[in-house]
C-alpha cells in the first residue's frame, strides 16, 4: 500500500493574511502540501533602511505584521508561500488556478482543494458567482471612517487605556483604541457627505471643535489636520454569500465568504472561527474533504450572517443608544441579571466575545433575553399603576369607598322617594 507520503493532497490558499496563514498552518499540520499564494510582494528585505518618511512606516509596519504570519506558515517544510503572485482565473470544477508571478508570465496549476481567503473583493468567489444555485449579496453602509492618531503623553497614554473611548453623535461617531507603544488608533466613522463638506484644515478644526472638542488637545491641530487629509474616507462594505463551498474542491472563508462591517469587531475572530471549526470537521472527518466541505457550508453560513447583522446593528448601538438613559438602564438591569443568575441571563457583547456561543445562538438567546427584560418592566409598570390607583382612591376624603357605593345609593332613594340628591364632598 502507498504511504501518506505519496498520497500527499495539495492545497492552494489564496491569500496570504490572517485568515489564510491560519488555515495553511492547520492544513499543513494534517499533512497536506500547501501552497500560499498572496499578492502583496515580499517587502522585508527590501526595506531594511531607516527613512523618516511617514509611508515608508505604515509600510513597515504592515510587512512586520505580514512577515511574522508567513514565518509560522514556512516552520512546516510541507507549506510554501509565493509572494507577488496574483491569481487570474479559478476553474473550481477541475481544481486549476492560473497565477500571475512576478516574471508576468501566466502558470496553471491544479490542486485538490483551493481555499479563498483574498479578501471581501474575493477572485475565487467572484469564479464561484458564476454556478448555479450560489446566493451573494453585498451592501456599501452610506458611512465612511478615518483613522487619526493620539499620541503619548509624557511617555504614558494620554488617556485611560483599558477602555473602548466612544464619542457618540447619533449619525456619526469617534472611537479610540490603545496601541503597544502608548499611542491610540481613533477612528471616525460619519456619512461620507459630511466628510465632503471637511475641505480644508479650518474647516476639519472648526468640526472638531463643534463635535469633539475635548480629543484635540489630545490629538493635536497639526497633526489632526495633517492625518485627516493623508487618505480619503474608506467605505465598508456587507458581504454574504451561500454555500461557502463549490463540491469538494473549493472552500471559501474569512471575508471572502462573509466581510462584515467593523462595528462588532468580530471580523477577525469570525474568520479565526471559520479555520477552527473547519479543522475541527477535518478531525471529525478523517480529512474526507467530500464530507467536510458541505458540513462546513451548513454549519458556518447561519454564524457568519448573524454576526453581519449584528456588526449593522451596533454601529446604530454606539453611535446613538448609548447617549439614551433608557438605553444605560436597560444595560445596568442586564447587567445586574447576570450577576444573579450568571448561566440564564448573559449579555451579547459577552457572548460574543467572550464565549464560543455560535453566533446565531447569541442573536436569538439575546433576543429572548430581551423579550423577558420587557416583559418584567411591563409587569413593573402595571403593577405600580394599579398600585398608585388604589393608594389615590384611598386618599380621599372623607371615606373613598363610598363613591363606589352611592350610585347604588342613588338608585334605592330614587325607588322610594322619587328624587336622589347629589351631595358633593365638600358640602356640608
């Protein structure tokens, strides 16, 4: 019989980010040669020089990222990562890509099993678009955002760092987040029409003297104005397709298979989860890709479109709820059921970021949670009314059950003396 060894399946990634590097880790644990393909080039070496340049940084710092995720593919001598080459055409039917190298010369290869992870303008699923019975939908929010920067204070953070910071502007809002060198990552998110009125540097001061006066100081107006106007507003955008999977040759993941705003930041995990649970289908599986593919399509899609949906919803939740006091309320009463009965009432955000409850099970156990928070308060509030109404009729003067007796009173005099007199209570 032939050993595993010759029997070796071959993979293709295509994508070389988090999500692709995870899976070609995993897949190459269980023994399959994997080739990564990502169309960035490989810009370590060829920017060891130092530079004060600002680009030249954001560069680096986007090689490091890339540079430690290839390191962990390249421990496995079954995996090999292609920088620069840049997929063409996909045929999943009979497992051939058809790559575009640095040499431009086109090459088809085939494998047993391609595996898209490029991204939310996906090649590999823009070939899957194509088949029968393949849903996709995608939808750009009419919001932008815009990174800024806070820098350290006296070589500590200028603010609190164990805190997400919101500066809520029910149509729009700011954000910030701690970095590892004390600085803070903020983030405006608003309608890309009011980013088009923000022409000038006077104009950017203006607004953030209006909205957020108290994060220039932090930020301050020259570096405000000159990171305001380094890129334009990015768009966000929706993706969700069905099935994940074209029969037992191509699979898609992260946000190729479904790119979620980031309002819930659960675009990363999302995607760490799909590689998860399709290692753990592998095991379950015996490798058998015909088994594994379908389950994994059954098993994710409910998962990925709830946690789209709630990434919308809580873009809505952070920019406007949070300044409503019914909405803190409602928080502090789930927040306080949790306390004391801490396995039957969980809030969302914990279980979604801090539990491996499938995400469309937190969607519909929050809602139940919901339901009963408002039926409790609606019970409240019913029974303080009936409450308040008996206590007033109580309190008045001289005996209040005899309202409720007179007319009864009225009707007996009325029978045997043929008048009734009205006395009023403050008749004597």
């Amino acid at each position: 019989m032939e050993s595993w060894d010759t029997q070796r399946k071959k993979v293709a990634v295509i994508g070389g980010g988090l999500v692709g590097s995870l899976n070609a880790c995993f897949l190459a644990k269980r023994n399959f040669q994997v080739d990564v393909y990502e169309a960035r080039e490989d810009c370590i070496s060829r920017n060891s020089h130092e530079s004060k340049n600002d680009s030249f940084f954001f560069r680096k710092k986007v090689c490091n990222s890339l540079w430690d995720k290839v390191t962990a593919v390249e421990n496995y001598p079954n995996a090999k990562v292609y920088f620069g080459h840049r997929l063409l055409t996909c045929n999943p039917e009979e497992g051939t890509i058809t790559v575009l190298g640095s040499d431009k010369v086109p090459k088809d290869v085939t494998y047993d099993l391609i595996v898209g992870c490029d991204g939310a303008y996906s090649t590999v699923r823009s070939h899957l678009m194509k088949k029968p019975r393949f849903d996709y939908s995608q939808q750009y929010i009419p919001h932008g955002y815009m990174e800024l920067t806070i820098p350290p204070r006296n070589g500590d953070f200028a603010m609190e760092p164990n805190y997400l910071h919101i500066w809520p502007r029910n149509t729009f809002m700011m954000i910030a987040l701690p970095n590892k060198n004390k600085t803070f990552t903020c983030t405006l998110f608003m309608p890309f029409e009011e980013f088009e009125k923000l022409q000038t540097s006077r104009d950017v001061l203006d607004f953030f003297h209006k909205y957020f006066p108290d994060a220039i100081p932090l930020m301050g107006e020259q570096a405000l104005t000159q990171d305001f106007f380094l890129l334009p507003a990015q768009a966000m955008i929706s993706v969700k397709c069905s099935p994940f999977h074209f029969k037992s040759r191509c699979v898609l993941m992260g946000d190729a298979a479904h790119a979620i705003v980031p309002f819930f930041g659960q675009g990363m995990n999302a995607g760490f989860e799909d590689c998860l649970v399709f290692d753990e289908l592998m095991e379950k599986f015996n490798n058998d890709l015909s088994m594994c593919l379908p389950e994994f399509s059954r098993f994710r899609i409910p998962d990925d479109h709830a946690v789209s949906d709630l990434s919308m919803y809580n873009y809505v939740e952070m920019r406007a709820h949070v300044n409503s006091r019914w909405f803190i309320f409602h928080k502090n009463v789930e927040r306080f059921l949790h306390a004391i009965m801490p396995s039957t009432f969980i809030p969302l955000y914990t279980m979604v970021t801090f539990s491996r409850i499938r995400y469309h099970e937190a969607m519909l156990r929050w809602r139940w949670q919901k339901k009963v928070i408002n039926k409790g308060f609606f019970l409240f509030g019913t029974l303080v009314a009936i409450g308040s109404t008996y206590l007033l009729i109580r309190s008045m003067a001289p005996r209040p059950l005899d309202y409720l007796r007179r007319p009864w009173d009225w009707v007996t005099n009325l029978q045997y003396t043929g008048h009734v007199s009205l006395k009023t209570p403050w008749s004597h």
